[in-house]
C-alpha cells in the first residue's frame, strides 16, 4: 500500500506527513515525530499508557489509525507544560507522589486531563477511580493520583475563579 | 498488522459498495478491530473508514416516539446525553459500566453491536476456534472454561457475547437500521445476533456490504425509566468483562408488575432476552419470590459447558437482585461504579 498524505495539529504545531495506513496514531507520535513522552505500554488499549487527547477527547492512541484521524487536533504529554512552568495537573501528581517510575505516568496525567474537561467525576474519588480505570500502574500510585486529580481540580478551578474575576 | 488497502468513502452507497467486495472491513470506532489485527486474528484486505460518514452520528427523536441512535455516535457521548440517560437508565449505566473512558470515548454505538467475543481461544491463533476458522474445532471446550456459555452454546462453539450496551437494548426492544445493497431494513436485535449452531462464524445477520446506520429504540421503551437497572458482575471493580450482567425493567402499579423486561449479558452468545421470565413477572406480585420464580424461568433451559455451572447459579442472582434494585427505583444519578452491584441496593454492600 503507498502512503496516504494527512495533516495533524500536534500539541499546537502542524504537520504533513505521509503515512502507512497501518501506522497507530502512537507509533506515529513515537517512531516519526520523536515525541516519546507517550509510551506503548500494552499496545492493545488495556493499559492507557498511550493516552492522548484527540479533538479534546482522551482515547488509546494504539487503537487510533492516524490516517483515519486526518486533520485531527492532537495533544501529548510534551504540549501539557507552559514552558518551565508544570500544568496544575503535573504539580498535583508530584505533591502527593502519583508520580512514579514515568512509564504509565504521563498516560495517567493525559487521561486526568481528559477526566477533568469531561466534568463528570467532580470530587467524588469514587467516580475519579472509575474514571481514570484505563490506566494501569503496577507501582500502586492510585491512592496519590486521587489525591492529586482532587488538588488539580482545586486550583484549576481558583484559576479560573481568578481569570473570570 | 498484515498490509491492506484504506478507502474513506465519502457516502454511504459508496461505503457500501467498497465493503460489498470480499474481504472487507468497515472501521468506525476501531476500538476492537485494530485489536483483532494486531493479532492477526482478522486480516482485512480492505478497511472502509466509516467513521466520517456524514449524518450517521445523530441523535433523534422521531414522529411515532421512538429514539434513532446514529451508528457513529459515541459510546460516552450516549451514555453522558443527560436526557438519554434519564428516559433509558439501563442503557446509560451499561455504556458507563463498559470498558474505560478511553475505549468509550472511541467505541461506536454500531461498532458495539459488532465486537466480537472475548474467548481466549478465538485470540489465540495457535488454538482450534470454529468462530475464527471454521471447521478447526474448539478448545475451549474441554480447556479453560469457567467463563464461557450456558445458555445457547453447540458443540461447536460455547464463546460469549461481551456487550453491556446490547443486554439492556435487547430488553427494550431494540431495533437495528440495516442499509445494504437491497436498501434499507429493520431487523429486532434479538434476531440480529446469531447462536453458534454448526456455524459460529456466521455472528449475525448482515450480508456483505451490509452498513448498521442507526439503532432505534421504540416509544415504549422510555416508560419504564422509573424502574430499571443494569447489574454487572466482573472478576475486578471496573474495566473488566461481565460475568453475568442482567438488565431488568418494570412498570409496577399498586404491587403489581404491569409490564417486564428481562436480559442476560456473558450467558450466551448473543445477549440474551429472557422472555419465559418476563411472562412470569407479568401481573405477579412485585416480591422476591416473584422474582425467584422469573430467575428459575431465566435459567430452566442452562446447562453448563465446562467449568461454569457456577454461572447458572450467580445469573439466578443477579436476576433477582437486578429486579429487587429495578423495584426500588431507578437512581437519581448513575453510581459511582455503574452497575455494580455493590453499590445499588440496601444490605448488598462489601462491608454491610
């Protein structure tokens, strides 16, 4: 099969590229465009390593074709920080040590970011450990990262207290 | 991934005349065919990309009350449309306990209807499985078995269907919207998957080129929203497979059942509609022992095919606790944990 062109946004910069249909949108952002914050875990959508937000919406970038995803707004791990300056989220997971060996961990802050512009867990940990379920850590991080995800809430929520005020 | 040919047609006629040629596959979600791919366990020649498929992502309330559901619209998107969750409550809590955010997020509501089971064995290419490739025979039977059918299951293939989504809709009476070369038809979800019989590949009723667009739910489906649940039992609190799930719905008027809805989800091969327990249930008593009496109607024709009878058992369970949570009332708002059934009714707590 000849490569198909198509155009993505990532975390804010365009490309053209020219693709093989059977590229995933994971070894797209790993192997071409050398941005491997975002890992292959299990490669089969079980264990959210590979979290990105497509169009705003988290979903496994393993089970993404980037072809099927042309002209796509796609955010990673590497578009999350200002600069130096870490996103609430990033801060949050390192206050309260949900940060751990950095395999599943930027999986697990793309998929808090997704869980929060959903809107749907609030400050229920119940509802943030159902919600953040994709994502598998065998260092048992999940009691910090509740801690962390109810923290970020928090200050985002003051930011945007701040932004309207 | 073996190499194929991509197409992303631009109309539904064209979609349905690239998939029309042998060894097609219509991508939309993705969720459960790149999976199947990678594993070689399917080998499409060519993918149709549906997923841009104009007018097929809607939802819409139609002239004689029933609601159309386009076969690209999302999983979380259904189950997070809060008024589809209030008029059809089961459903919603069946998306919402179905895989993770992730995997929701990207699911289709048509590519749902078509996932395909998750027997180890059909994963397994090193292993006989007539689903994957007729004629080898099946090692799961007499293999790791615990998990597989009692009810429905042949000699030939004894695998589960995995859907949530389809167990309450086939209780609602669900409506698939077929176009295929011929036109466009209607066919019941319950006569839209297949039992395994002598061809267990043959999964459901679509011919070659055929295109789920829509499915619809019909008027009467929304009357039992005051009474109806999903209960789900899995092996791990979220992000895991059921067990046994059941859906149940009433409308219940003065202690009496005035009318019942009945399914089973990873009993057999299709999601399975309990029909000789809803006509137990019509016009009984609202009480457990009603519902003892449906949930041995559920089951009177189980039998185990292997190291499952446990699962008769527990579906006559969670038969009764389903009906017991739908009797005392649909939740304001879905659980944390939708559909477990530790979060549902009185005294059905862990640490109760």
């Amino acid at each position: 099969m000849t490569s198909l062109p198509i155009t993505l946004t990532i975390n804010g910069h365009r490309h053209e590229l020219e693709v093989d249909p059977r590229v995933t949108l994971l070894d797209l952002l790993r192997e071409r465009l050398d941005l491997t914050g975002t890992k292959k875990g299990c490669d089969r959508g079980q264990c959210g390593a590979c979290t990105v937000l497509v169009d705003g919406n988290r979903i496994n970038s393993c089970l993404a074709l980037a072809v099927s995803h042309d002209g796509a707004n796609v955010l990673t791990i590497e578009g999350v920080a200002r600069g130096e300056e870490l996103h609430p989220v990033q801060a949050a997971f390192i206050a309260h040590d949900g940060f751990q060996c950095g395999f599943c961990t930027p999986g697990q802050i793309m998929s808090t970011l997704g869980l929060i512009a959903e809107g749907q867990a609030g400050d229920d940990p119940e509802r943030i450990r159902e919600g953040l379920s994709g994502n598998i850590c065998r260092c048992a991080a999940y009691g910090g990262i509740v801690e962390a995800v109810l923290e970020a809430q928090e200050q985002l929520a003051k930011a945007d207290r701040r932004t309207a005020a | 991934m073996r190499d194929f040919d991509y197409v992303r047609p631009a109309t539904i006629p064209d979609a349905i005349a690239a998939a029309a040629r042998p060894g097609s596959a219509y991508l939309a979600g993705g969720t459960n065919l790149l999976d199947l791919m990678k594993g070689g366990i399917t080998s499409p020649e060519r993918v149709v990309d549906i997923s841009r498929l104009p007018e097929l992502n809607r939802v819409e309330r139609l002239d004689d009350g029933s609601l159309r559901i386009g076969a690209l619209v999302r999983n979380a998107d259904l189950a997070h449309d809060t008024a589809f969750a209030k008029a059809y409550p089961a459903v919603a809590e069946a998306l919402l306990s179905g895989a993770s955010a992730q995997l929701r997020n990207a699911a289709t509501v048509g590519g749902n209807l078509l996932q395909r089971t998750r027997c180890s064995y059909f994963y397994d290419t090193a292993s006989a499985c007539n689903r994957r490739e007729p004629g080898t025979g099946c090692d799961a039977i007499g293999g790791e078995n615990r998990l597989h059918a009692v009810l429905g299951w042949s000699d030939a293939c004894i695998a589960t269907h995995p859907s949530d989504f389809c167990v309450p809709l086939v209780a609602l009476d669900a409506v698939v919207e077929i176009e295929g070369k011929q036109g466009r038809r209607h066919v019941t979800l319950e006569e839209f998957h297949r039992l395994p019989g002598e061809t267990p590949q043959r999964e459901n009723v679509l011919e070659p080129g055929d295109l789920i667009v829509a499915v619809r739910l019909p008027a009467e489906a929304a009357s039992f929203a005051a009474n109806a649940r999903y209960l789900k039992v899995r092996e791990r609190t979220s992000f895991a497979f059921a067990v046994v799930s059941a859906a149940a719905a009433l409308v219940v008027d003065s202690g009496k059942i005035r009318a019942a809805r009945l399914a089973l989800g990873g009993v057999a091969a299709k999601p399975w509609r309990a029909r000789s327990a809803e006509a137990v249930l019509l016009g009984a008593d609202a009480n457990e022992a009603t519902f003892a009496s449906a949930a041995d109607a559920a089951l009177a024709d189980a039998s185990p095919s292997g190291d499952n009878a446990f699962k008769i058992e527990l579906a006559r369970r969670i038969v009764v606790r389903a009906l017991t949570s739908a009797l005392a009332g649909t939740p304001e708002r879905i659980p944390a944990l939708p559909a477990s059934p530790f979060s549902s009714i009185p005294g059905a707590r862990h640490d109760a």
